[in-house]
C-alpha cells in the first residue's frame, strides 16, 4: 500500500495541458470544429468534394491519427441528422455501379461478409464495402504511434480474440482462411505474464471523494486482504467484509437448492447481493461498484449477481452454484467456465489485426505481406481500398442513409444504397445488400421494414464506453510503484493498464522501462440509478458533449494521482494522447435484470435480423454478443440468406 503524499497537482500548467504533445483534433487536415458542423451546412462547404477523395491521397493514414478517433468528428452528423428529420440530401447522383454485393459497415462483419460472398460466389464476384469512419474496421480499431523512432500499437477498440464460447464453425473457418491460430499465437506471441514476471502486480486506487483518501492498495488479488487493507479508510468491519466475500466460504443463501439460489442471483443486481444478502459496508459495495465496467459498461447496480458469479467476481465460493443454465428461462449466466471460453490471444492492435488481414484477402495489394504476423507492422496503402478495376472495394468516409429493395422485397431484383461522402449523396446498386451497421440504425435506411422488426431493432441499445491510449517518455513510475494495472472505483477511468506485451513478427512491446511505451485507460459514462439502457442513452449524451480538453485533463489528473509515488509528472511524461470514443460500443446482450423473459428465439435482436427482400442484415448487434466470434457467424448466416 502506498499513501499520496505529494499534493496532488491540479492548475492545468501542473497537469501539462499547454505542452505540445501529438492531440490535434484534424481530420483530413480539416479542423474538426468545420466538419461536426450540421450536416446541411457541410453540404454547401467548400472543400467537401475533395474530403471525398481523402482516402486516395498521398500520405492518408488514419491509425496515425491522435486527438478524438474512435466515433470520430465528421463520421456521425448525418446519422444523427436522419434520426432527427433534420433533411439529408435527398437526391443523390447516380455513381452507375452496380456491384454483386454492396456491404454497409466496415467493422469485422462486413468485411467478413464481403469474404465470405466471395469465397462463396468466386474471386470475381464484384463488392463495394462501405464505411462512415475514415478508416476501416469498425470496433477493431488500429492506433499506431511512433515513439523515438520505434512502431508502437495499441488496440482503439476489440482489445483481443477471446469470448465465452469457443469460435463456431463460421468464425473459425473464417480464422483459417486468415491464417490465425490463435491457440499457437497465445503461447508465442504473447506474454501475459510479462508484467507478474518483474514483480508487478495489480493495485487498486482508492481516491479520496469516495473514500476519503487518495491511496493505492498494491498487489489486489495477491496479497492477502488483511494484509492490503491495515491503514486504509476502511473501518475493522468493512475489513471483515472484505476478507468474507474475497476469501470466505460463507453461503449466503443457506438452505436454498443451487437452482433456487442461481434463480434469485438472477433476479438481483450484484450491489444488491453485497449490501442486503451479503450486509457488506457500504465502503465496500462501493469498492466493487465498477468491477463490471469492462465486460458490460455499467455498474454493479445493473447486472445480476448470477452474471458476477458466472464471470468469476467474489462472495460465492461457499455457495455451492452448479455450472449451466438456470430452470428460469434456461438463461446460461455469463461466463466461460461452463465451455472453457475461445482461445485467447492479443495482437498489439487488438482485433484490428484482424480486420487488416480480412481486407488483405478482399484487396491484397493494399496490405503488403502474406502472414498474420506480418500483417501486424504492414503500412496499409488506402489510396488501393476503392479502385476501379478491383472486385472488391472499400469505400470510407461514407454514411448510408438509405437502402431501399429495388421492386416489391418478395421479388426484389437488388437494392439501391444511397450513402452521404463529402457532403453530397450517391447511389450504388447490389443485387445483394448485407446491412453489418448499427442495428438499431436500420429502422432509418429501411423505413418500409416491417414495424414489429423495426420496433425490435429500436430495443438494440448500445453500450457506450471510451478507450484510451496515452504515451508516456517511460514506465518507470509503474516499476517504481510496483504496479502494471491499476483498478479506480471512484475514477473518472475505471481502470488502466500498461500496454500488453506481445512478440510477432518485427514487432516488439516495450521490454524496458525506461523505454517510451503506452497505456490503455477505460471509461464507462454509466448513471448508477437508471436502467441498463437508460443509462447508456444518458452516458452516450455525455460522452457526446465531452471535449477532448476535458479527457485531457482527466487523463493526466487521474495519471498524476495515481502514480504521484512513483515519481510521475503528467506534464513532462505524457506524450501523445488518442481517445477513442464509442458512443455505440458494445452491442446488447440479455440482462437477466432488466430484460424481458422470452425465449431466445423472441429476443430483439432475432425478431431484428429478419431478412428483407434483397437485403440481409449483420453485425454482432444481429447475435445479441459483443464479441468477434458473434460479428463473423451473423456475418455467415447473413450471406447464407442472400445465396440460398
Ligand atoms: C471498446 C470495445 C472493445 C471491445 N473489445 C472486444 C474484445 O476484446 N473482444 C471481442 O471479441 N469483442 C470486443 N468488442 C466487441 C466488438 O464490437 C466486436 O468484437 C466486433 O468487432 C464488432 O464488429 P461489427 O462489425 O459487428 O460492428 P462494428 O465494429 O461496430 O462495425 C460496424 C461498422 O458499421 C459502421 N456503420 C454504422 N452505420 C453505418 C452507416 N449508416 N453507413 C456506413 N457505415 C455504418 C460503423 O461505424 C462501424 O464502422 C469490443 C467493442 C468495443 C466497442
């Protein structure tokens, strides 16, 4: 454990907020303040034909980019405008393509689906993929720095390969083709013990508006609790409490069979288990209110404890659960114990590895290299995503705002894609379309969807949560510490931690720690209090109207509190700064607390992803899990659709 005794700084000078560190806030050297203008005024800006282009012009490389990326200024206004009847423009020009499959959405399903159609239909079969960030990928986003001189990567989105289950049959065959195996990636390419190796260990930050005392409690999960915990805030009773939920075999629910138990489990939030079946301090409910944050992006008040039990949180090693689904609904909790999960592995940039080798397969020689190794340090050259000539296309930068079935959808011959770039709107034809966007966008590109599917797809909420990655000139105030992750309850972050280690290819994590490295810090906006989907509305709205001054600040506020003992000085150690901000992050999975009980076959998102005519819809939003193995199955069953 290790009291804060330098004064905490906090004047924006103390904090660094005038150093010239790599944060501009431009997209296509447009500053952003002309492009988050509203949608019919970007219409009429000069300079909106040639931001149409941008992809194709020498030196475009968005991973580089620093300041606000993820859903990133310019990618979202016309969206919001259509959803709000604000008028789009309404007569787009005819681009005269026509293509065999026209994809709306470039994250991992809709270029698993654009593969997929060609695997399926041949080599020549003609797709356009199309996508309204100015890069591809989707969630599975690359943030790449250079930092004196050496390649550094970090995930923006998709932190890993890993989900509950083991990959289906689709998912798998789609990793094949790539030439992932995960399973030979996770023991040679990546360390996760590289940080345990040199005596580092997971801290927790307790911060004193919620507790009274700014102090880190080094070695969670390692050191024994009496230990951590003699000299904090917490009273001899929360200490009790403490040691009861992490180490105690206490059944809380005694007399109860293991079905009785997992059914009341599952109809009370995790923080209800603490404080009225477990009577914990409220200190220490309050410790554990963010635990969920990572896998869900709310709080302990609005999961179920059963799903806290299922992905392993403490309080129930004396309460004799038995693995599988419960009698209520036949609802499996979360959690990998009951299928061993999917093999686990990290690539430096996350999952957009693997979104790089999907577009390797649909444009080869626009990723140069042939193995998913060297996929990793490959320079993308985007000026080759949307040639002419090529079978397969990707188009960014552009937002759809209307996929109409051309004819009666029973007989429908394709479908017309109308999408805004640059300010003005274009149309392309498929015969086939595979919508992988935003489920809960579709409503708004189909409106002649049936209402009760529309309806279904308005329920598809989405989790909104932040990723951050921060350069540092070293680590050593982390070595000093002792530490390599820190958990932050009361934090404007959640939770950071130091950039995984990983070996592949040419490249290599940051081995020493007076090397430059990076650090991966996570905000969930969540509104304890409210249900699970009003509280992602009001975190979105938040996250919406946050400067990026504002995460600055936080960033380095919150970096400099929690490592002021290590020697730490947010003005001098803190290089470059890249927040990705995911206002439609995690796609819904069923909340056993707030969701209605039926059966999975009457659940949004099936009733959602009915086929329409000509046209079939993707995305992990479609499978009711935000994880890879979900986007690339939904992305098959999608294009089975389409050629059966
Ligand atoms: C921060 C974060 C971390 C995650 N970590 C993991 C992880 O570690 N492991 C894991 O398995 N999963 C993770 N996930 C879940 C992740 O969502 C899925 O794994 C997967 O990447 C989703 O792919 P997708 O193609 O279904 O959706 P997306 O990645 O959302 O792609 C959809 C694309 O469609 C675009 N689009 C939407 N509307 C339109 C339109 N009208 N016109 C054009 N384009 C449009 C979107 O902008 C986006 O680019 C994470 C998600 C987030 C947000």
């Amino acid at each position: 454990m290790t009291d804060q005794q330098t004064p905490p700084k906090t004047s924006d000078v103390d904090l660094g907020m005038d150093r010239p560190i790599s944060r501009r806030d431009f997209v296509h050297g447009v500053a952003v303040s002309a492009l988050a203008a509203p949608l019919l005024s970007a219409c009429e800006l000069p300079g909106g034909g040639a931001a149409a282009a941008a992809q194709d012009a020498p030196g475009y490389y968005p991973p580089l980019l620093n300041g606000l990326r993820g859903s990133h200024p310019g990618s979202f206004e016309a969206a919001h405008a259509l959803r709000d009847g604000n008028g789009l423009p309404l007569l787009p020009s005819a681009t005269h393509e026509h293509y065999d499959l026209v994809v709306v959405g470039g994250g991992i399903s809709g270029l698993t689906a654009a593969h997929l159609f060609r695997q399926k239909a041949g080599p020549q079969a003609r797709v356009l993929v199309l996508d309204n960030h100015d890069d591809f990928g989707g969630h599975a986003k690359r943030n790449e720095f250079n930092l004196n001189g050496r390649m550094r990567l970090m995930n923006g989105g998709t932190l890993l390969i890993d989900s509950p289950r083991p990959y289906g049959p689709v998912a798998a065959g789609v990793m094949t083709s790539l030439g992932i195996d995960a399973v030979e990636l996770g023991k040679s390419a990546w360390d996760p013990a590289f940080y345990t190796n040199l005596g580092m260990k997971a801290a927790a930050f307790l911060d004193r508006e919620t507790f009274g005392v700014d102090k880190l409690l080094v070695g969670i999960g390692s050191v024994p609790p009496a230990q951590l915990l003699a000299g904090t805030p917490f009273s001899a009773r929360a200490q009790d409490d403490f040691i009861r939920i992490e180490g105690g075999r206490t059944d809380f629910l005694p007399g109860l069979t293991s079905d009785q138990k997992k059914d009341r489990l599952s109809r009370m939030s995790y923080e209800a288990f603490l404080r009225d079946v477990v009577k914990a301090d409220p200190l220490v409910v309050r410790f554990y209110a963010a635990r969920t944050h990572g896998e869900w992006g709310v709080g302990t008040d609005a999961i179920s404890a059963l799903d806290c039990w299922g992905i392993g949180l403490p309080g129930f090693a004396g309460m004799n659960l038995a693995r599988g689904s419960t009698a209520r609904m036949g609802f499996t909790p979360a959690g990998y114990a009951d299928t061993g999960g999917s093999a686990r592995y990290h690539f430096p940039d996350g999952n957009a590895s693997i979104a790089r080798l999907l577009v390797r397969s649909l444009v080869p020689d626009a990723v140069p290299g042939s193995t998913a190794s060297d996929v990793v340090t490959a320079r993308v050259d985007y000026a080759k995503l949307d040639r002419a000539g090529n079978p397969a296309r990707i188009r960014l930068n552009s937002l759809v705002t209307r996929v109409r079935n051309i004819g009666d959808p029973k007989s429908a011959t394709g479908a017309e894609v109308t999408y805004v770039r640059g300010g003005r709107a274009f149309s392309v034809s498929g015969s086939s379309v595979v919508l992988a966007c935003y489920n809960h966008m579709i409503p708004y590109l189909c409106p002649e969807l049936p209402e009760e599917q529309k309806a279904a797809q308005h329920e598809l909420v989405k989790t909104p949560l932040v990723y951050t990655s921060v350069a540092l000139r070293n680590w050593t105030a982390f070595q000093k510490l002792g530490i390599d992750r820190v958990y932050a309850p009361g934090g404007y972050h959640s939770y950071f931690f130091l950039d995984w280690h990983t070996k592949i290819g040419d490249y290599e994590s940051s081995s020493s720690p007076e090397e430059p490295t990076l650090v991966h810090l996570v905000r969930t906006p969540c509104k304890p209090g409210l249900s699970e989907h009003d509280q992602h509305r009001a975190g979105r709205a938040e996250l919406l109207a946050t400067s990026f001054a504002t995460f600055e600040r936080e960033i380095r506020s919150q970096l400099g509190r929690t490592l002021a003992g290590g020697d730490f000085d947010p003005a001098r150690d803190i290089t470059a700064i890249t927040v990705n901000r995911w206002p439609h992050g995690y796609a819904p999975e069923y909340n056993a607390l707030w969701d209605p009980e039926v059966p999975e076959n009457e659940r949004a998102w099936v009733l959602g992803r009915r086929r329409f005519g000509s046209i079939a819809i993707a995305k992990c939003d479609a499978g009711g899990g935000a994880y890879t193995d979900v986007a690339m199955e939904q992305a098959g069953r999608a294009v089975n659709e389409l050629l059966a």
